[in-house]
C-alpha cells in the first residue's frame, strides 16, 4: 500500500514588515514625537517637579529593549481599521493642543498615539507585554498645573500641621496657620518647592521602577509595595519639611534656603529609598508566601 507522505507542518504566523506603508506611518509617528518631546525637555525637564524626565525616558525605554525578545514572539500586526479609528481623533486633538500650547495635553496624545502605532505594528499581545514600561513612561510627561495643584494642596496643609504637632511636642515655640508655620522669630510658608511636593512624582516613578525590576514576576507582593509608595514619599517630605524648620530655627533664615535647603531635598530622597527597601524587607515572609510556584522568592 502506497501513503502519501505530507510535508512537516508549517505554522503560519503573521508578521509585520517594512512596507511603504510602514514607514509612512513610523515617520508620521516620528513627526508627532520629535517636537513635542522637545516641548517637553525645555519646559518640564529643567524643573525640580519634571527634572526626573530624563532618567524616566532612558529606563523607560530600557525595560522595553530588555523585552525585545518577547515583543517578536507574539509580534503580528494589529487592526488597521481600529488604528485608524484611534489615530484620527488623536491627530485632531494633538493639533489643537500643539496649536494653543497646552504641553499636557500636546504630549499625552502624542504618546497615546505612539502606543497606537506600536499596535498597528505588533498587535495587541506586544502592547500587554509591555505594559509596565508603557505605563512608567507616563512620568516622562508634566501633569496638568491644577490637577497637581488640586493633589498637593491638602498634602501640603496636612505636611505643615503634622510637622507642627511634632514640634510643639518637642518643645519648639511654634504654630501654624495653613500652610503658613511660626518658629521662634520664623515665619515660614510651605510652598510645594518646600514641602518637596514637587518631587512626589519623581519619588513615585523612581518607587515603581525598584518594584518592577525587583518582583515583576510577584503581582501581588509588587501591587503591596506599590501601594507604600506615595505614603513613604509623603512621609519622607515630612522629614524635609522638618529638617528646613530645624535648620531655619536653630541657624537662622539664610542657612534654611541655602546649601542645607538642597541638602534637606537629598535627605528626603534617601529616606524614600531607605522606607521601600525597609519595607520590602519587612515583608520578606509574605514575599515568600506569595511567591509563584518554582520560582525564588
């Protein structure tokens, strides 16, 4: 009996290429992209509330590279009909932004569109490979003036009477009213500068970065330390808070906004470091717990 010997199983797969129409659209992409992020680095980056753009970027887009393996095994080009129908309105509102200089919301659409394009591209299954990077690369960008202003005025009241209490229980003459606080012969305003509220975001970004690289494949124990972030950094600007009104009392207005003003925003952020590694350490049996199963926790 004669069989019919078939050929070894070929899995058919699709993958993207770099069709004219590639290209058009990776030098569209390109056209969004280049100024705006030029935009961005002149008026966000050289400010204490933006000065971690840069580092954001450059991991950012590190923790991507490290997944490029990844990103070609699930590659395949997504839908063109729903790339189209996110792009377009995108477009309309990036133009209007770019036109009326509003940076916020000029960059969020450029970089949604950026993740538009990346689907059209790679398919849906890349983008959720990627998700954490994609999402970290948020902090690249300034957010809005008054949804800041609306987060960091009651952290700022709340920061100028716990660092009152504190005192007064020490002994120091003090009081405050608001964000204004009196110390001795001192009358001192908790601005958000002062306060490092304006670094909140950078400590927060810097917060996920350690959490992502070091338990990624641990949702769950990662989603806990997530969620000690912002206390940890709202509790690190205390002690900045309280260190300025120390140094203001103890050697006099001039030394409190020169070189121990930088030294206190030092301070803070070592203290921010230290509370998440006390804290991951602290929870060390419940990483273990939670540990996937064959993996090391």
């Amino acid at each position: 009996m004669l069989t019919t010997l078939s050929a070894p199983e070929v899995r058919q797969t699709r993958t993207w290429s770099w069709t004219p129409a590639t290209i058009l659209l990776v030098v569209a992409a390109l056209a969004f992209t280049v100024p705006t992020m030029l935009d961005v680095a002149r008026e966000s980056w050289g400010t204490e509330q933006g000065a971690h753009g840069p580092l954001v970027l450059a991991t950012g887009i590190w923790l991507i590279v490290r997944e490029r393996e990844r990103i070609t095994a699930v590659a395949r080009p997504g839908s063109a009909l729903l790339s189209f129908v996110l792009l377009v309105p995108l477009a309309i509102v990036f133009a209007v932004a770019r036109i009326t200089s509003i940076i916020e919301i000029e960059s969020i659409t450029m970089y949604l569109s950026l993740i538009v394009v990346f689907y059209a591209l790679c398919g849906g299954a890349a983008v959720r490979t990627i998700w954490f990077p994609l999402v970290y690369l948020l902090f690249v960008f300034p957010p809005p003036d008054s949804l800041f202003a609306a987060l960091t005025q009651p952290l700022k009241i709340a920061i100028s009477e716990w660092s009152v209490d504190i005192l007064y229980l020490l002994g120091y003459p003090v009081a405050g009213s608001g964000v204004t606080i009196q110390i001795g012969q001192y009358e001192m305003l908790v601005a958000a500068a002062c306060a490092g509220l304006n670094s909140l975001i950078s400590l927060t970004a810097l917060g996920l970065f350690y959490t992502y690289l070091r338990h990624s494949s641990n949702w769950r124990f990662m989603l806990l330390l997530v969620c000690c972030i912002v206390p940890i950094a709202i509790l690190a600007n205390l002690v900045r808070v309280l260190m300025l009104l120390l140094i203001t009392y103890h050697f006099g207005e001039a030394a409190g906004q020169g070189f121990f003003h930088e030294l206190a925003g030092m301070t803070m952020f070592i203290t921010a470091l230290l509370g998440i590694f006390l804290i991951d350490w602290i929870f060390t049996p419940l990483r273990q717990r939670w540990a996937p199963a064959g993996q090391d926790a």
